[in-house]
C-alpha cells in the first residue's frame, strides 16, 4: 500500500509540473523558395531536399521548401538555385557543390547555389566499382541527391549561423572527402549543441532571424549566369553576388 501510495503522489507532482511548464516554443519555419534547371531530373531533387532538411531537423529546424512550378511564386526570404554553374573554385575549394553570397559586411546573402554539375563531376571521379553511368537511376540519384543535400545543408548554415567562416569538425567543416558526401553515415556533418542553440535562439518568435524572416522583402536575383554573376569570396565556399 505504501507503494501504490508513494507513486501515487509522485505521478501527481509529474503531472503538476508539466501543467505548470510553460508549452514550448515553436521556432519560426525556415520558408526557402527552389529554383531548378530544366535539365535536372525532377526525382532528385526530393531527394536533395530531404538530405538537407534531416540535417536541419535533427537540431530543431522547421524548414518549408517552396518550389517552382510554373507559377509566379511570392519572393522567399531565402532561395537555393540548383542548376549546371561550376562556381569558380580556388585552392581550397577546386570544385564546391555549394556556395552562399556574402554582402561586403560579411552577412551571408539569401542565394544559394547547389551545383548539380560538380555533384556529377564529383562521383564521375569517385573510386567505384562501376561508373555512374552504368548505375541504375535510383542509386545514381541516391547518391547526388546525398552529396547536393548535405553541400546544402553547409550552405544553410552559414546562413543560419550568420557565420561567414568554417569549424574544424561538423556540418561547417569547410573540406570533404567523396566518401563523405556520398557515404550513408552522415554523422560528420552533425551540427553540434552551441550551433543548435544559437539558431534556434535566431530563429524564436523575436529573435533576429525571425524578425528578419517576417518583416524583410528581399530582392531575388536571377540565377548566376542570365542577369547577374557570382564571384568569388575571401573564404572557401563563399561567393559574393554581384550585378552585372
């Protein structure tokens, strides 16, 4: 009778202090408009989509991806092109598969690119026992669609993180391996605590990502290569946008 007693009362106190909590706070969906070339398979880029949002999620991030279909789509607060520009590379970068603009204050822009080219370029070249042209779609498009999304996902976080630099370790980690894009583990690009912290404080109802989303319209360029060009940064990954 004691026990039935003492975990009686210990259920009432649970349930009075998850009365008593205050409900947790939503952080502000992340709302990204996607441009994609005409000549990109259009089964994958859920996959992209997908590999980049398990990233994001797993530290908190509500993302909603807005894609292009034809019809006039109301200006995002941040756009992802995924298209064939190469990028202009640089030593430490020779062939990226990602890059965000930075303004000349080091705030990343609200562009970012995802090249499917190099992505290709980059498994073309990957050690395998078979060429990717003689894989069938599906895998072919597993594996891009691993690569582009966690290229992505990097991307996202210098945006995300207001971070114009790289960490040694992590989803920031400036320089990869094939095998680590491609591979199925994908805990090397895990974000770390001090990084979900600060996004999620960014992007709670009044903080400054969140104000930022709601209040600011921004002007969407075209894409690199028609009305405007993107060239390179000071740091590996960046490129600062620039009209023509």
């Amino acid at each position: 009778m004691l026990i039935a007693t003492s975990l009686s009362v210990a259920s009432a106190l649970l349930l009075s202090s998850a009365l008593a909590a205050p409900p947790p706070v939503t952080p502000t969906p992340l709302v990204i408009g996607v441009t994609v070339a005409v000549d990109i398979s259009p089964t994958l880029i859920p996959r992209v989509l997908a590999e980049a949002e398990s990233i994001w999620r797993a530290a908190g991030v509500v993302i909603v991806w807005e894609r292009e279909g034809g019809v006039e789509m109301h200006a995002p607060m941040l756009r992802v092109w995924i298209g064939g520009a190469k990028g202009l590379g640089s030593q430490e970068q020779a062939m990226p598969l990602g890059w965000i603009g930075f303004d000349e204050d080091g705030t990343p822009t609200r562009n970012i690119y995802v090249s499917h080219t190099n992505a290709q370029a980059l498994l073309t070249m990957t050690e395998s026992d078979r060429s990717p042209s003689r894989m069938p779609r599906a895998e072919k498009e597993t594996l891009l669609g691993r690569a582009m999304g966690r290229a992505l996902a990097h991307e996202l976080g210098h945006f995300l993180l207001a971070l114009k630099g790289h960490t040694e370790t992590g989803l920031m980690r400036a320089r990869r391996t094939a095998t680590e894009f491609f591979s199925r583990d994908s805990s090397r690009f895990r974000i770390d605590a001090e990084q979900r912290a600060v996004v999620l404080s960014r992007l709670q109802p009044g903080g400054l990502l969140a104000v930022l989303l709601a209040s600011a319209m921004p002007v969407i360029p075209g894409e690199p290569g028609t009305t405007a060009r993107w060239t390179q940064d000071s740091a590996a990954h960046s490129r600062q946008f620039e009209r023509d």
